[in-house]
C-alpha cells in the first residue's frame, strides 16, 4: 500500500509515522530526514539545501523527486511506502503522478494554526534518528536523550517564531492545494482530527486504515 501523510508542519506527521509503519509493516520515507541527514553529512546535495531548510523554505521540486524516487527504489519499498512530507506542492503530486506512482490513500492531519504555534515552540528533535519530542507535551524520559537511540536531541533551526509563521504560510498557500489535486483524482482522502494526543490520533488511523 502506497500511503501519503500530510499536514501542517507539527501536526503530528513525525509522530505518527513510525506508529503508521509498524502497524503496516511499510517504511516511511520523510523527505524532511533524508534531507536533515544530507546536511550533517555536509554531502553536496546537503550543502545545496541547506539555507533554504535553515529558512523554513521549500527545497525545489526536481530535487525533492530526485530524492524520493532513489529511496523509493530500494529493495524495501517494493510492497510500498508510506511519504512523510511530501508532496509538498500541488507539482510535486504531479510529478509522483507522471511516475505512475499508485496512490492509495492521503491521511490529512488537521490541526488549527495557533495550536500548531504553541506545538512547534517546544518542539525537539533527534539530530540522529528523527524521533520527535515536545518539552511539555511529550518530553523524553531523560533531558534532551533521545529514547529510542539514545543520541542528542536538538531543537531545529527553523522551529523560531517567525520562521514557524512563514511555514505555515507556505503550508497553506502551496501545500494544502495537494488536498485538492487528490480530490480531483478521487483518492481516498483520511481526515483525522490532529488537535488532540498522539495515542487519540493513533486510534483515530488506525480505525480508518485497518
Ligand atoms: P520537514 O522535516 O518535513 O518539515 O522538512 C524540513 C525541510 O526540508 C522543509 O522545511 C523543506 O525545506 C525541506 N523539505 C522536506 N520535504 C520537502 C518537500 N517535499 N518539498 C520541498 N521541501 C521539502
């Protein structure tokens, strides 16, 4: 099954993606990672990325396809995958579409901007293995460890005020129209309601995809 997770940023996806991948025995391929990986590796493709991350701005979409269609070939993506954050334009979905990539079915987690404010304010990351965290709403057990590799957690460098604002912005104004393009293609849409703990958004896709 080929699924796509989408959603503002801090909206849960990062949470959701390895509950979603154990219950489908499917990898998640976030774009986000790959790319966060390429720039601690100081690859080119991350040197080439890297301010427009830093900035909260969208990496080009040749690129982000080029990305994916490498990872997606690898031999444990033949049954399917499950995309974290991308499409992220109504072009990206083009272009997965002209791949002749078999879509089936968007999980769309909605969640109100100011909650997605206050959510990305205290947001932690796992520089190592993208495990996400919140200071108040999820801490990890021990500060600032990740729990599952044990490795460094940080805070990312576009998770201040105002680049938080341009995303969201960014979200709305070329991310959300994805939700349009699959609509016209009549794929199946899941909206879950993401304004509420990650154990209740679990419950709420596991009952739609099982
Ligand atoms: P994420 O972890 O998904 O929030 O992604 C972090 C950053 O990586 C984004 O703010 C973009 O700069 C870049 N990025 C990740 N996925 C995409 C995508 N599908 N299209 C464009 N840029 C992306």
């Amino acid at each position: 099954m080929n699924i796509i997770l989408t959603g503002a940023p801090g909206s849960g996806k990062g949470s959701q993606a390895p509950f979603l991948e154990k219950l489908l025995k499917t990898p998640v391929v976030s774009t986000g990672n790959m790319l966060r990986a390429e720039v601690a590796a100081e690859t080119e493709l991350g040197k080439m990325v890297k301010d427009v991350m830093e900035k909260g701005e969208l990496v080009s979409d040749d690129l982000i396809i080029q990305t994916l269609v490498s990872r997606i070939r690898k031999p444990d993506c033949r049954n399917g995958f499950i995309l974290d954050g991308v499409p992220r334009t109504a072009q990206q979905a083009q272009m997965i579409d002209d791949l002749h990539l078999m879509i089936d079915a968007v999980i769309y987690i909605d969640v109100p901007d100011d909650v997605i404010k206050r959510r990305l304010m205290g947001r932690l990351v796992c520089a190592d293995c993208g495990a996400t965290y919140h200071v108040i709403s999820n801490p990890p057990t021990d500060d600032g460890i990740c729990d599952i590799c044990g490795k460094e957690l940080i805070v990312r460098r576009d998770d201040t005020p105002e680049i938080i604002n341009d995303r969201l912005a960014t979200y709305h104004s070329l991310t959300e129209p994805i939700l349009e393009f699959y609509t016209k293609k009549r794929t199946r849409i899941l909206k879950i309601n993401g304004n509420t703990s990650i154990q209740e958004t679990s419950k709420q896709i596991r009952k739609l995809v099982l």
